[in-house]
C-alpha cells in the first residue's frame, strides 16, 4: 500500500502484495457482469412473443367492427319486426302512450273516414237502386209498348184475333141491302165496343170503306156477295143489344125484305189480314 496513511520508513507490509494484486481482479469483477446476459435469454423467450403481439391488432379490431354492426343491424331488424307485431296485434297497448291531444286527432280522422266510407256505400246502393229502377222502367216501358202494338195491329186488321163475340149473318134475297145498312152495322157495333171484325173475309179497319150499289157492294173494293157474314170480337151481349135496338140494322134490313141472324159465342176467329196503310202526308210529331 502506497500512500500518506502510511508511515514514512515503515516496512513493507507483505499484505500490500496481496493489497496491490487485487485491483487486477477487479476488472474481472467488472468483465464478470458481460456474463450475465446468459441469464436474460431465459426471460427473452416470454418477452418476445409479447413484442410480435400488437402487430394482428388492426385485423382482430376490423373483425370487431364487422361482427359488432352484423350484431347491431340484427337487433334493429329483431326490434322492427318485434314494434311491427306488437302494433298489428295489440293496437290499444301501442296507444297507451300516446298524448290526449294525439287521440283526439287520430279518432277525429277514423271518424272522418268511416263518413267518407258511409257517403261512399250510399252513392254506391243509390246508383244500384237507379239501375234497378231504370231497368225495371225499361223492362216496364218495353212490356207497355209491346202490349201497345198488340193492341193496334189488332185494331188495324195486320194481325190474326180472337175472343167472345158475334158472328152475325145478313141475308138479302132481294138484293136491297144498300151500302148505308153495311156502315150503319159497323158502325153500331163499334159504338158498343166492338174491337175487330171482318165481312166475308174482308178485315175492317180505321180507314174500310163500303161502296157499290144494292145486290154488288164492294169492302174496300172487294166484292162481298149476300149473305153478308159479320164476325165481330167483342163483348156478345153489348154488342147483341146495340144490334137489336129498335130503328136500327135488324129492323131497316128486317124492312127491305131481308133479314139478320145474331150467334152469339165464346170464341171467334178473325183472321182476315189487311196491309198497313202507308200514311200520305201525316209524319210524327217528334216537339222539335
């Protein structure tokens, strides 16, 4: 050992050998700690892993996202159709919670809209209750115009007829039954309703005409020969009275040296057919 802690003149003290060898030592002591990196592979190992770690984070944390908004989008569809059902099926609990004001409202326009339904049903039965009625007018309208046609075709001679009535038979052995006591006949028997007649197969109409001369009388410009022979359609007994009645036909022909058969029956047939007269000059009155 050197240095001013020892005396000046002292002996060396062997130990100062042993003193001054050590500090070559301490570097080994101090090259010593390089070894120590033989312990640290042991915990590197571990460590390591840890480090790699964070490098997969982004894709695990992408996953996340997609499988959160997969999970999220499920729900709010879950929750859809869960409000959907609930509304459909059990509307009052869906209004518990609506505002007084509010359900005022919504029954103000179910109100509005059950008289808009109301007016629209009424339109609809008024309209089929026109149509019916319109139907059952023309149905109406076509049965009255078709028995109207019956009607006149009878009364001008262009169809066949029957019914209760008289057939009336006009002898002349004379030949002085004269043209005036064929259209005093006619015209008796349609003063008592007469409807239709015919002589010796001549139809008479609205516009018949009797002409000639005793023993060659014309209807209508056929020639009728005695005995004259009247069917009739009408009511027998009306027309068998208007017939009889004193002054008339059976007395003037009964005169003249003739005389008048009255057969009254339940059924007689005119059918003697006359042509439908063409009118000249008349034409319908259509208002215009």
């Amino acid at each position: 050992m050197s240095g001013p802690d020892r005396p000046a003149g002292a002996p060396e003290d062997p130990r100062d050998d042993e003193v001054q060898a050590l500090p070559p030592e301490e570097p080994a002591a101090a090259e010593h700690p390089p070894e120590q990196p033989t312990e640290e592979p042991a915990e590197q190992p571990v460590e390591q892993p840890a480090a790699a770690a964070p490098a997969p984070r982004p894709r695990r944390r992408r996953q996340s996202l997609v499988a959160a908004s997969l999970i999220a989008v499920l729900t709010v569809l879950l929750g859809f159709a869960i409000a959907v059902q609930v509304r459909s099926t059990d509307t009052g609990e869906a209004l518990e919670g609506v505002r007084e004001e509010d359900l005022i409202g919504i029954l103000d326009d179910l109100d509005a809209r059950e008289d808009r339904l109301r007016a629209q049903i009424a339109d609809q039965r008024a309209a089929l209750r026109e149509l019916s009625d319109t139907d059952s007018r023309a149905a109406a309208a076509l049965a009255d115009a078709s028995e109207r046609a019956d009607a006149l075709a009878v009364l001008n001679g262009t169809v066949p007829a029957e019914g209760p009535g008289l057939v009336i038979t006009i002898r002349d052995p004379e030949g002085q039954v004269r043209v005036a006591d064929l259209l005093d006949a006619v015209q008796e028997l349609r003063g008592a309703g007469a409807e239709t007649m015919q002589i010796d197969g001549v139809r008479v109409g609205v516009s018949t005409a009797v002409t000639g001369t005793p023993g060659d009388l014309r209807v209508d410009g056929r020639p009728v020969t005695a005995p004259y022979e009247v069917v009739v359609i009408g009511s027998a007994q009306d027309l068998r009275t208007a017939m009889s009645i004193p002054g008339g036909v059976v007395d003037r022909v009964g005169r003249q040296g003739g005389s008048v058969d009255i057969e009254q029956r339940d059924r007689v047939v005119v059918d003697a057919l006359r042509s439908l007269d063409e009118p000249q000059y008349a034409q319908p009155d259509t208002g215009d």
